[in-house]
C-alpha cells in the first residue's frame, strides 16, 4: 500500500518550490479531505483501524496478516479497493488528489517535516479525513526511506571511488 501512495507524496514535496505552505495548512487539508470524505464515510471501523495500522508502520507481516485475517471480506475488499483507487490517477479520488496537488504546486515551507506533522494533524483532527492523514503518513515515511536509501547508496559509491 506503500508503494501505491508514492505517486501522491512525490507531488506534495513540490511545496518547496513556492510559498506560504504552513500558513495554507487548514485550506491544503479541506482540499485533500474533500477528495476522499464520501469514500471514508462508507469504511468500517475495522478497515480504518487496520489502515491506521500500516500507517503506523506496523512492519511485523504476521501481525498484519493477523488483524487483516480479522477483516470481514467486504472490509478486506474495501482495503483492496481503496489500495486501487489511490494508484489509478483516472479515478475520482486520483483526480482529485492532482487537481490539488496542482493548485499548491507553487508553495514553499520552511521545514517539511514540521510542515507535514501539522497538515496530518489537521486532517487527523476532522471527521471524515483520517484516511487521508495515514495515506499522508504512509507517503511520508516512504520517501523518507526512498531519500535515506539514496543517501546511503551515494555514500557506498564515494567509498568506492
């Protein structure tokens, strides 16, 4: 599920490039909750507690396999679901998450860290957007991993040279 969100997070470090991100905070999550708020009201409590679950980078397969075992199969399906709708940027949500992503292309923070602890507080802290606020979360961390392994992989080829 990781893997999927990449597309998304990629676009949301762009916020480098321009201006004004932090103080934009409450509007960029309106913005990203809208696009998924109808398909979050349809999850269970099981699914979201599952998907928060990932997003807490719950790395133990058996443990995820566990609590997804405990899923109904309509709850598993949701999950499947949502995994697909967050890779085709020809759906609903895939086009909505771009269209946003292209209206704050041009912010900029200060520090991306801080900036998206807040916007995934902001999310976090409305009703119908927590799934928004792990997908963020999901995408943070891999690119943060994505960035490390980049890093490491430059070093090993300085030491090689």
């Amino acid at each position: 599920m990781i893997r999927i969100t990449v597309f998304f997070f990629a676009c949301l470090f762009i916020f480098s490039c321009g201006n004004m991100a932090d103080d934009k905070v409450p509007e960029i999550a309106d913005d990203y909750c809208k696009c998924f708020a109808s398909q979050e009201k349809k999850l269970s409590k099981n699914t979201k507690n599952f998907i928060k679950l990932i997003a807490e980078g719950e790395d133990d397969q058996e443990v995820l396999a566990e609590e997804r075992g405990k899923l109904s199969e309509d709850e598993q399906a949701d999950v499947e679901e949502l995994s697909l709708m967050l890779q085709d940027t020809d759906s609903k949500v895939g086009k909505c998450i771009a269209k946003v992503d292209k209206k704050i292309k041009g912010y900029k923070t200060k520090d991306e860290n801080k900036f998206y602890n807040k916007l995934i507080d902001e999310m976090e802290s409305r009703k119908d957007c927590k799934i928004m606020a792990y997908v963020l979360t999901m995408g943070k961390r891999e690119l943060a991993r994505q960035k490390k392994s980049k890093k490491d992989e430059e070093a090993e080829e300085e030491e090689a040279e």
